[in-house]
C-alpha cells in the first residue's frame, strides 16, 4: 500500500501560494489571490498575485473598464495580456521556470499524457509570455523524467494531485479537476470502466493506469481543494436538482435548508436554498476508484470560497463578494526546486 509520508524538504512560498506534500515524490502549489487574514476578520482586498485568466479579465484595450482589474502595478494590459503577465510573475515568483510549465485548460472529461504532447500539437498554443497551454483536459499526467511543472487555473472546484509508479517503477504526477458537470451519484453515474458504470475520478485513473502500465497499489493522493456545502448554496430555477446535481440528492448530499421534508415529486421553490454537500460527493468519487483509506491525504485542504484564506473563488466572484478570477495550481516532480533542470 502506498504511504503518506509528511515530508519537510518542500520550498514554502509564503505568502504567495500554499504548498502540499502529494507523497514522497511530488508537491502541489496553490496560488493565493489575496492577504490572508485570522479568522474573523475581515476579508482583505490587498493582492498578491492578480487574475491568471484571460477570459476573467476585466481590461478591454488600455483603459480599465471598472474596478475589478487585478493586473500588477506597471504591467501593459492591452488586449487583456496582463492576466498572462499574472501568472508569468507568479509562476518566477514560486521559482518555476515558464519554458517549463504546460497550462492545462480543464474544460472537458479527456485524460492527457504528455508523452502525447506531440498528437495534441495542433491544440498547444503559446500565450504571450511563452507559457504552453493545452485545453480540454479534466486530468492529465506525466512522468517525472519528462520534467514538465503541470498548471491548471481553478476557483472552487476539487483538485486532486496525484502521484503512482509506471510499469518500471518510474513516478508519474499528475491531477484530476473534480467538478459538478463531472460528478453524479451513484443512481446517475456517468462514466464507464470494464463496461461498468463507474464515477469520473475512477475512469480517470483508470485511464491514467492503463496507460501507464501502473497499479493502484502505488497511488498517492492528496485532495487539496474542494468548496465546502455551506459556501455552495444554490436555488433552482429553470433547472432542478436532478439536471445539475443528478444522484446527489438520493444518496443525501443535497439538502434543502429552506424545506427540509421536500422529497421528489414536489414543487421546486425557486426561492427556496439548497446546499450541495461537494466535498463529500469529491471524498466520496476518489474513494469509489478502490483505493485504501491510507492513500488519501486531505492534511490542509482549502475551501477557495473561505474569503478569509484570500484564494480567488467563482462562486464568490458570482455573487459579488469578490472580483471573479482564478488562481494557479501547479503539480510538480518533488526534485524539481531541487535541480530546476538547467
């Protein structure tokens, strides 16, 4: 079985992005948007790092055009580029060098190699500080000797980071982006594997497995982000519960606080508040895989919607406690700070 095993060589980048140990071989990083201030408090609006997301910027041409610009003090921001100077300065800043960093684009349920990178050429574009980014890929994986540092820009969601031995025993790291479009119970699963309904986490790996020659035995993954119930209210109103939380509900992971004794088949308040208890539906889809209890670390799990930490957050952004933006999150060969590949 594979250990967690807490290790204490991991560079700290404080106060610009929060570090994981995934296990022996490799760490994760998420950057922070804002201050983080005690418990309490109030939330800060002093940046650190900026908006890392062209489509969440709020520049069009060089005038800002209102108050949530995040782009750094002095940078250019014609055609909405200084989202790319963000996370240009925020990748240096964590001592990764951009030539070695593939942004992955989390847009839909495919799983990538980057020992495919060649088949994907036509779809890997270089933005405009040379930082390669690949759409389409809800996880993706590579192996350490490929010395690549894989991104993904997230607010929200759960981000698993993952690391297991190849068929030669070589270590492969890689993430799955755990989102509500990908995530249904056990009445509505989705996804298939051996000809079996099966969760997306489970196919991912599955997938990840199979084309690495890996086993199962050798995983380790640590959950570092998922949005807590409580910070994920919903109401309904042109859609139901089943159309985007399909199967949550009958395996009690969606609850409706304003009518707790609503059952299927009742009218659907479009006032009333639902919590989607996402964490656990996240927990719960990783543990599907078949993996041992020990495989799983959760050791300083963020919710990005906690405002207090200062990590950027969709929902937050959505309904108007924060700009919309994202955040960086980085996955990396645990040698890679120790060498950085000269």
């Amino acid at each position: 079985m594979a250990e967690n095993i807490k290790q204490t060589e991991a560079p700290s980048f404080q106060p610009y992005a929060d570090g994981f140990d995934v296990g022996k071989d490799s760490l994760a990083y998420i950057t922070r948007m804002r201050k983080q201030v005690r418990p309490g408090e109030v939330p800060s609006n002093e940046l650190l790092v900026g908006d890392i997301l062209r489509r969440t910027c709020k520049l069009g041409g060089i005038a800002c055009a209102g108050a949530g610009c995040q782009a750094p003090e002095g940078h250019s921001n014609i055609d909405k580029l200084c989202s790319d100077l963000n996370l240009k300065d925020v990748v240096e800043r964590l001592e990764v060098k951009t030539e070695d960093l593939l942004m992955v684009g989390v847009t839909a349920d495919n799983v990538g190699f980057y020992d495919q990178l060649e088949n994907y050429s036509d779809a890997v574009k270089t933005n405009s500080v040379g930082i390669r980014e690949l759409p389409g890929y809800n996880a993706f994986f590579a192996r350490s000797s490929e010395k690549v540092v894989l991104g993904a820009r997230l607010a929200d969601c759960g981000f698993a980071a993952i690391e297991f031995k190849d068929s030669e025993g070589e270590n492969v790291v890689g993430f799955v982006h755990l989102t509500r479009p990908n995530l249904q119970g056990e009445s509505k699963l989705g996804f298939n594997v051996d000809s079996k309904p099966a969760g997306c986490f489970e196919y991912f790996m599955h997938k990840a497995l199979e084309h690495y020659g890996g086993d199962l035995s050798t995983v380790n993954i640590h959950l570092i982000a998922a949005i807590k119930g409580e910070n994920f209210h919903h109401t309904f109103k042109d859609k139901g519960p089943e159309d985007l939380f399909p199967g949550w509900f009958d395996q009690g992971l969606l609850l409706n606080k304003s009518n707790p004794d609503w059952k299927p088949g009742d009218a659907i308040d479009s006032n009333d508040i639902w919590e989607p208890n996402y964490r656990e539906m996240v927990r719960w889809q990783i543990m599907r895989s078949g993996i041992a209890a020990g495989q799983l670390n959760e050791e300083d799990i963020i919710d990005p919607a906690d405002l207090e930490l200062g990590h950027a957050s969709n929902h937050a952004g959505a309904h108007g406690k924060m700009p919309d933006a994202r955040d960086a999150y980085l996955v990396m060969p645990r040698s890679y700070h120790a060498t950085i590949w000269f």
